[in-house]
C-alpha cells in the first residue's frame, strides 16, 4: 500500500478534529451517563451545544479538504487496502457529518452559541426532534466504534512500521 502524504492544512484539521470530537464524545458520555448533577450536565450540554456548532463549518471544511485532496488516488488504486482504508474514513466523516447536522436538528430550542449569538432552532415538530434525538445517539455510537477502530488501526500500522502517526503529526 503506497504511504500518504498529508499536507500541513490536513494535519491541522485533522488534529483540531481529533481535540474536538475526543471532548464532544467524552464529556457528552460523561453527562449523560456517569454524571449525576443536573448543573455539570446542563454546563457540558451547553458548551458542546455551542462547540459542536461552531466546529460544524471546520469539519465540511475538513471533509472538502480531504476529499478533494485524496479521492482521485482511490479511485484510480488497484490497492484493496487503499479501498478499504477510504470506505473507512469515509463511514468516519459519514458518521461525524450525521452526528453534527442531527445534534443541531434535535434541539426544540434556539441554540446559543457561547451566549454572544443564537441560531434559531429549526424544528418544531415534537416527533422530529425525538426522531433527530434518536439517530443522534445512534450515530454518536457508531461513530465512537469507528473511533476505537481508527485508534487500533493506528496502533496495528505502527506495530508493523508504517510511521502514520509520524506523517500525521510531524
């Protein structure tokens, strides 16, 4: 399988991603399932409310970036694995992308974003929002076992290595 360079702009993305979608995930699981303190979890669930919002632009960003960058490579490789590893990352953006745009679509609220601006919320219909509540938490699953297995695939390519963590973050 031939080595992929990332550009400096993909390393970038890629880590402000990684920062953002760890927390989102952690502290999102961590209010809704160990907490039990009404105010940390109304704190958490409006500052990731706001982040999620704001990082929504940066990951379509991220997700142009590498598309367009990698996608001709793929299809052009005679290389399964190459295959494989895209339909991957592509169930990974796939999954985030889900995660982001039904995370917005399940608030029956206007959200505020860090108290300096609000969006108005976009559904009204209680069915709806139970509806975009349910695929969020479904998508958040998915996307937290595609996670564990990019963080394994790591580990297995530097075991064998393939320096990926070098080329990602050096």
């Amino acid at each position: 399988m031939r080595e992929t360079t990332y550009s400096s702009l993909q390393k970038w993305l890629h880590a402000v991603s990684m920062i953002i979608i760890v927390w989102l995930m952690m502290s999102g699981y961590y209010a809704a399932l160990i907490s039990q303190s009404p105010s940390l979890k109304e704190a958490i669930g409006a500052f990731n409310v706001s982040l999620g919002a704001v990082f929504t632009p940066v990951f379509f960003y991220r997700m142009y970036v590498s598309f367009g960058k990698g996608f001709s490579q793929v299809l052009r490789s005679k290389d399964a694995m190459q295959h494989m590893a895209f339909i991957a990352h592509s169930m990974i953006y796939l999954s985030t992308a889900v995660v982001l745009i039904s995370g917005v679509l399940m608030m029956g609220r206007d959200i505020s974003i860090f108290g300096i601006f609000s969006i108005p919320f976009l559904v009204t219909d209680v069915q709806f929002l139970s509806l975009f509540s349910v695929i969020h938490n479904v998508a958040c699953m998915c996307l937290g076992l595609l996670l564990l297995l990019h963080v394994a695939a790591v580990i297995k390519h530097q075991l064998c290595g393939h320096a990926v963590l070098k080329r990602m973050f050096a």
